[in-house]
C-alpha cells in the first residue's frame, strides 16, 4: 500500500488576475470543469471557490509527486461535491491512466477559503 500526500495554497487575488488577464473562458475552460465553473460562478466570493479547486488540483500533482506542465489540462482533475458539500476529487480515465492511479485508489480532499488565500490538502491511499 502507499499513502502520498499533498498541499497547496493559492492567494485568491492571483487566482483573480489569471481569470481576468487571461480573458476568461479559455484559461476556466483549461482548469476547471464545466460544473465547477457553474458552482463557482454562482457564488458570491466566486475567486475563493476557484481558488480552493485550483489548490485542490495542484495537491492532487504534488501528491502524485508530477512535473509541472505548461500545457496540462488541469480540468482533467475535477472537484466535486457530495450532498453534504464535503468536497472529493475524480479523476477523468486519462489521468488516472497518465498517474497510474487504479480506480480502488482512494483520494481524500479538504479544503477552506477565507478571503485572501485558499488551502488544499490531498491523501491518496494506493492498496
Ligand atoms: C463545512 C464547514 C466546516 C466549512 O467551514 P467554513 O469555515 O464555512 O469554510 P471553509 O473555508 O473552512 O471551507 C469551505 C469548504 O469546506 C468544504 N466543505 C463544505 N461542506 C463540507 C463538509 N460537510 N465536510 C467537509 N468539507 C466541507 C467545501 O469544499 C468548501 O469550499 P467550497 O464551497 O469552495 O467547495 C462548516 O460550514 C461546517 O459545517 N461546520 C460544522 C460546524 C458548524 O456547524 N459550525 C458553525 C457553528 S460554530
């Protein structure tokens, strides 16, 4: 078995810049999916709560312990919520390929915002 583990924080206000200075849709298009950007969206702090899944994607790679890359799709990574609103992560079939992660895989996500910055942590557990 093995446990990897990740964190990242992002300043909401850089989060903000990259949404606007990059014109919008094809930069949220890239990082976030479509039901995140309708979940963000709606909100008022909308930068916190996309802040927060870009920490939460960025954890899921520095547990993966994965390069960055310029052009990786960073909405292959997707952030969603059960009914209660605890966040967890899935992953689309392509980058659990790309990561080796097999679907038995088990992958814990927290998170919080409060107003200037945006933390995640992530555990993967690998039987
Ligand atoms: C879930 C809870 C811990 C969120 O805390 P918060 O201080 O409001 O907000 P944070 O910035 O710390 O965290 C927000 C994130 O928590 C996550 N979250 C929401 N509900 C959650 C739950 N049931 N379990 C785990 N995480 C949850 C979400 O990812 C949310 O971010 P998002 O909306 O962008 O997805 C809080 O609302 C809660 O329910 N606390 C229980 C105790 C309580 O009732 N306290 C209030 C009286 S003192």
């Amino acid at each position: 078995m093995r446990i990897l583990q990740g964190i990242d924080l992002v300043k909401v206000e850089r989060m903000e810049r990259m949404i606007d200075r990059t014109s919008g849709k094809a930069f949220l298009d890239r990082v976030f999916t479509a039901a995140e950007q309708a979940y963000c969206g709606s909100k008022r702090m909308k930068f916190e709560h996309y802040a927060a899944r870009l920490a939460a994607k960025e954890a899921v790679l520095k547990a993966l312990k994965v390069r960055p890359k310029k052009n990786r799709r960073l909405s292959e990574i997707e952030v969603r919520r059960e009914a209660t609103g605890k966040p967890y992560i899935a992953l689309s079939s392509k980058s659990r390929k790309e990561f080796h992660i097999p679907v038995q895989a088990q992958i814990e996500l927290s998170v919080a915002h409060e107003r200037e910055y945006a933390i995640a942590t992530v555990v993967i557990v690998v039987p």
